[in-house]
C-alpha cells in the first residue's frame, strides 16, 4: 500500500482471477490518453485562429511555471504573487492560456470551471508591460472563451485596476457588486459577470 504496489501483490496471490480483471482496467487508459490528445488537438485549432503572424495563443502547462511567474511579479502586488499556487493553477485548472511573441510568453489567464453550478470564474490574467495595447489580453480572453462549456462568466478585479476594467467592460462585462477588502492588501473589488453566448 505504502508503495503503490498493492495490485501487483493481490495478482501474485490469485493470478488467474485477478490477471483478467487488471487487464480489462488497465485496457481504458490507452483509450483515455487518446481522447485526451486528441481533445488538446482540437483545443489548439481553435487558438490557431485566433493567433496571428507573431502573436501564438496555446495551452499553457507547468513548464511555463517561471515565465508566468515573471509577468505576475510585473504586473501584480506582491502579495498577490504565489508559486505554489501558480503551481496548482498550472496543473489543474481548467483553462490556462498563454500568448507567446517569438516563443517569449508575453501574456497569460486562467480560468476554473464549476459545472455543477455551470459558471465559470476567470484567474489571474497578466501581459508582460512592453506588450500592452497591443490587444493580447482580448485574445487571450476570446481564446479562453471558445473552450468553455458553461454560460455564466465571472471575474474578480481590483476597483483600482481601471485597465483591467476597462478590458472587462469592453468585451461584455457588467459590475454587479463590490467585494470589500478582497484582497491582502485591504483593497475592494469589483465582482464582474458576462453570459457567454454561442
């Protein structure tokens, strides 16, 4: 049990019960594995049309963990910044999107699904200072949208952040209370909600 092995121990007691059982389990994950590249596949389809000439819209994954971390530190309070939890964003979130120039990660978000409650609450999202203006983070936010299942759209963004805002604003989001002292700073937030539609 302490080393994972304890299946390999009961075959070994009753090989001729329990070889076919095993063999049968194991047999989904070939077919698991293939669904899952294949759904990635399709996922980066989708990115690719809304990529440009220079700018690349993919997955990120936890191999993006300290270019990430470098335009968190650039962009947020330090309070703000966690590699631990950048880490578990990075492996189980739902959907983590990063924008690249000349494979340099210049813009990242990520955003969690509860589809029990079908609503879907935007992350962190970050674009590296030098970049700005230049619409990456519309396209990381259309990217983002086209793979997510539910209707509902929320985000949480600092009432002092009027760029941030602005971005929400303009691609459909509406205010719909503020969050008093959300963050360790002390600072309010405004909670923003958009439906997405088809």
């Amino acid at each position: 049990q302490k080393t994972g092995t304890e299946w390999l121990y009961r075959i070994s007691q009753d090989p001729k019960r329990l070889a076919a059982r095993y063999a049968k389990n194991f047999s989904v994950f070939p077919v698991f594995f293939r669904n899952i590249l294949a759904w990635r596949k399709e996922r980066q389809k989708i990115f690719d049309e809304i990529s440009g000439d220079k700018l690349q819209i993919k997955t990120a994954s936890i191999l993006d963990l300290l270019p990430i971390l470098r335009l968190q530190k650039l962009g947020f309070d330090s309070s703000m910044v966690s590699i631990k939890a950048l880490m578990v964003t990075l492996l189980f979130t739902a959907v983590r999107v990063k924008a690249t120039v000349n494979g340099k990660v210049v813009g990242y978000l990520n955003a969690d699904i509860n589809s029990k409650d079908k609503i879907c609450w935007w992350g962190a999202m970050a674009v590296d200072p030098d970049q700005r203006g230049l619409g990456i983070g519309r396209r990381l936010i259309q990217a983002s949208e086209k793979v997510i299942w539910v209707e509902n759209s929320y985000c949480l963004v600092a009432v002092s952040n009027v760029s941030a805002i602005g971005l929400y604003e303009k691609i459909g989001f509406e205010k719909t209370k503020t969050v008093p002292s959300y963050y360790a700073t002390g600072e309010d937030a405004y909670e923003m909600k958009k439906i997405i539609s088809d």
